[in-house]
C-alpha cells in the first residue's frame, strides 16, 4: 500500500472555494491561504444550526505504541457519512510541530482517511500556533521589561508564574535562567519553556467563543504576585489589546478538505496529556453550523481529552454531544493484556480478552458522562477473524454498538458500517443530557479526587507539599469555582506510563498546581508528567526531507 503522503499527493484536490459551496459556507467571505485552505470568519457560527446539529465525539482507549488510529476514524467517520448522503464536517486540531519531528511524523489521519493538503497542516499551516507562540512569548518579553523598568520605584514580583513557550520538543529549555549579562539585559530571574499546546494561551484560544472574549480572557491571565501579595495580570500592564492584534485573524477556525473531497475544519491543538486537548470551540461550532452531523474527537484516551471535553468544553460552551465512539484495536488491547509490543501481530486470543478490562473501564467511563457509546474496531491488516468475532460479542455482552472501519484502505466506504450505526443509534438512542464529574462549586481538591477515584480508578490523591501550599491559595480565591485539567500520562489510567490495562490499588500524587486564569481552569500536574517534552533518540525529523521538490517522512 502506498504511504501516507503517496496518498496525499496522489489525490486530485477541489478549490477551497467548491469545499465551501458544499456545505454553503459563502464563498465571498473566505479568506483563502492559497488554492486550498482558507480561514472562515467565526462571525458566520449560527447558534440556531448549532441546537440543531448532531454533534460527534471520537475518543479512545488507553493508547499504546502500536497506535490507535483514533484521528483517521474521526475522519473516516465523517467520509462514511458523507457517502451515505449525510451533510458532515469534520472538526479536528492541529498538529503541533514537536511531535511531528519528534515521535508521530505527522498527525492528519492515515491512509485513505487524511484531511489535505496534509503538508501545509503538519507545517506551518496558516500560522496559528506561530500566532500564539508570538502572543505567548509577548507577554514575556513585557512582563520582563515592566519588571525592568519599574524596579527602581520599589516593583517587583515575589513569584512569577508565566513561561515561554516554543513548538519545538526541547528538553533543555524546561528550565533556564533569562537576564544575564550586565545590567541592561534585564532583572535575573529562572524561568522556562512549555510546548506551545500546553500553554495558556492555546488553551484560551481553544475556549473563546469570540473576539471580545478572547481579549477578556487575556486580560485577565495571572502572571505573578506582587510583592505586596496581590495578584498581577496582563490588564495590568495595559497591554490585552496589542496581545489579542497578533491572534485577531487567527482566530478565525481554517477550512480544508479531506482525501474524498469533503469540508474539515483544522482549528486549535492543546495536548490531552498536559492540557484539555481538544480543538477550539469556534471550529467546532461552525463544523456544527455547516454540518448536520459533526465529527470532532478529544486528545488520548477517554480518561484525558473525553473528561476533559466534557467537564471542560462541553460545561464552558454549552455542547450536549449525540453519541461517543469509542476507537479500538486488536493490537492495542493486547498490549493491555500484558502481551509484548513484539509479540502483537501474532493471533492471541487470550491477551486480547484480558485486554477488555482496559476497553469495558472507558466504556464505564463515557456512560457515566451520559453518553451512548459506539465501539469502533480500528481494522489492522494482522487481525483475524476469530479476534474480530470475540471484540463484537464482548461489545453485545457490554450493550454497546459495535462497527469495524476500514477506512485507512478503504476510504469512506471503509466506514459505511460504522456511519450506518452512528446514525441509526443518534435516532433511536442519543446520548442523555451530559453529567458531570464533578460541581463547579465543588472544592479544587474534591474536583481533583472525583477524576482521579471515578475516572482513574485510584484508591487515593496525594498532594505534596508545595502544591498543597498553593491550593490553600487557589481555595481561599475565586479560582475554587475553575473546572480542573489534570495533565497526566496519556499509556495508563494511572501516573505510570508502563502500567497497561486496569490498575488496581494505586494513587495519584499532585506535585504542582497551576492556575490559568484566562482559560478559567485549574492545571493539576499529577506524577512526573513534563509540560515540555523531549525528542526521542531517533527523532522522526531524521526521516523528514525533500526529494525531488516533494515533502518526505510526514506519515
């Protein structure tokens, strides 16, 4: 089978223009980056449509390192809908560039299910995430010099709590020291860098719902305490406006296509592991006001991104999702019965059963959320037919809908079954209005517990010291009311990326807590999960080239 950028390149793209007449987005408002991609004005969202439309979640069991396929299912999805005659988009995030040069190579689906053109999405793009690392890395730059320039009037601040970021996985620059070197190259401080998808900044991006509302929520993120105490804010130094000019024509949600021609809207890309890792609620909802059905999918597992897109996004801006589908493979729930990464292209039956605990957990999960839940079996070329036959009757026994996709060979015919059922179950039997995991008047510390014990599966939450210092400061203030975004290891239910399956008997340690008080949430830090990640020993940015004046190694 050809790759995946074979694929891509083979595939004879529409102007971004036809993709807009599609699905009635009016051509005369796009604001085109190049022949095929194109901003689409955020002022064109219908709330009415959005009531309207069936919206889609696509999530997944714990990932493992054979791969899930999760984003080539969203997309496969929404081609199987489309070929059986239903107006769908897509709504997905972008993929960060760390991870692009560092473990996946790319991340816009797979095979014949990939929204297009896949070189511009997993480079550059239209710039967003270059939008915000600038914005990000603004406030820095002037927060350190209103430190600089005020310091001789007695100003100063006894914590700072904004970082740099950068789109690049650097494990040196997690920690560094800024200001050396003389006098007039600023206050000496520590200091250091996220990965941009952790950042705040990517987070409210990915929360406004509006131009206004993202000046709002910049105003008001916490940089640090004076040292009088009080907290200090970006409308502190006056400087909202000229942060919210370098994301204005950002925030509009970019248009492109899939590999059979169909709308996607590419928008956003916090990671599920270290932030709420879901695409923006602008693309979403214009996928919503294009689309009667709308397939949008949350980062990692279920116990990340879908907790995360619920208790998160869905409370913030008000979404009650139709249906939850539940992506799995053979390989990966081996891997969660215990059998060896080597050792999963080989038929095992035994470690795919025991592999279910992993499976039935997420499906628990999403049910309690309200959800109905549909198991989609993401089909490798190694699985059999018996291994097929025990994951269906499994999924009857559990009551939930079951469908192979095969849309990676196959295309939107590959996911006929599957768009069939997703439809047939949304008409007989949607998802219930979404229950939360925990109140919002509930305390930080009760929110924390409440994932952790109902979501994870842990006995207990232990907090150490220092960040049990911070949430007495985080109780005794309005931030208690902030939903929580624990940032936790994506290869467990548990703080252990090696622990598979369904740990029993375990707890969660907070190390840190990080309020974000433009976002409005409370960052939990839980085990030794690094907001900056490192490359790998034979990073994918080896493989990554240009022959013959095409782009090479992003698959």
């Amino acid at each position: 089978m050809k790759t995946d950028i074979e694929i891509a390149h083979s595939t004879s793209l529409e102007p971004i223009s036809r993709i807009a007449e599609k699905v009635n987005i009016p051509v005369d408002s796009l604001e085109p980056y190049g022949k095929y991609i194109a901003k689409v004005p955020y002022r064109l969202i219908n709330e009415e449509k959005v009531k309207q439309s069936k919206l889609i979640l696509v999530t997944a069991i714990s990932p493992v390192k054979a791969g899930i396929g999760k984003t080539t299912v969203s997309i496969g999805l929404g081609l199987g809908l489309n070929h059986i005659g239903k107006k769908a988009v897509v709504a997905l995030r972008e993929p960060s560039m760390g991870p692009c040069f560092g473990m996946k190579g790319g991340a816009a689906g797979g095979g014949y299910a990939q929204v297009l053109p896949m070189e511009n999405i997993n480079l550059h793009f239209t710039g967003d995430f270059h939008a915000i690392t600038s914005a990000n890395n603004m406030i820095s730059a002037l927060l350190d010099n209103y430190i600089y320039q005020h310091q001789d009037e007695g100003f100063g601040l006894k914590e700072v709590f904004w970082r740099r970021v950068l789109d690049v996985n650097d494990r040196s620059l997690r920690d560094v020291i800024t200001g050396v070197g003389g006098r007039t190259n600023g206050v000496v401080a520590e200091n250091g860098f996220d990965i941009t998808p952790a950042s705040e900044i990517m987070a409210i991006f990915c929360l406004a719902k509006d131009e206004d509302d993202l000046r709002h929520r910049i105003e008001n993120i916490l940089l640090g305490t004076t040292l009088e105490g009080k907290p200090f804010r970006v409308k502190d130094m006056g400087v909202a406006g000229a942060i919210t000019t370098i994301l204005r024509d950002s925030i509009n949600p970019n248009l492109v296509q899939t590999t059979e021609n169909t709308a996607a809207f590419i928008h956003g890309g916090p990671f599920a592991n270290i932030a709420h890792g879901c695409n923006s609620v602008i693309a979403t909802k214009a996928a919503m006001t294009f689309g009667d059905y709308a397939i949008t999918e949350a980062g990692f597992g279920a116990d990340l991104g879908a907790e995360k897109f619920f208790d998160i996004k869905c409370r913030r801006a008000g979404l009650q999702p139709k249906l939850s589908v539940l992506v799995a493979t053979i390989q990966a729930l081996k891997m969660h019965g215990g059998i060896d990464l080597k050792e999963l292209a080989k038929p095992n039956e035994e470690g795919l059963i025991k592999g279910f605990g992993n499976l039935d957990k997420h499906i628990e999960n999403l049910q309690s959320f309200g959800q109905t839940v549909i198991v989609c079996l993401n089909r490798f070329g190694t699985d059999t037919q018996a291994e097929l036959d025990l994951v269906r009757v499994h999924c009857e026994k559990m009551g939930v809908g079951f469908a192979i996709n095969t849309a990676f060979t196959d295309g939107g015919v590959g996911a006929e079954k599957l768009a069939q059922l997703v439809v047939k179950t949304i008409d007989e039997n949607p998802s219930k209005p979404l229950r939360f995991v925990y109140d919002e008047n509930d305390s930080i510390q009760d929110k924390v517990t409440k994932i952790a014990t109902k979501i994870y599966g842990a006995d207990r939450v232990i907090i150490k010291p220092a960040a049990m210092r911070k949430l007495k400061n985080i109780e005794a203030s309005d931030y208690h009311k902030f939903p929580v975004c624990i940032a936790k290891t994506q290869y467990s239910l548990s703080e252990d990326p090696k622990w598979y399956g369904v740990p029993k008997g375990f707890e969660i340690t907070i190390r840190d807590f990080v309020v974000s008080a433009g976002a409005e949430m409370v960052v939990a830090i839980a085990g030794e999960i690094m907001r900056m990640p490192g490359l790998p020993k034979s990073p994918q940015a080896e493989r990554i080239d240009i022959v013959n004046g095409e782009i090479t190694g992003l698959s």
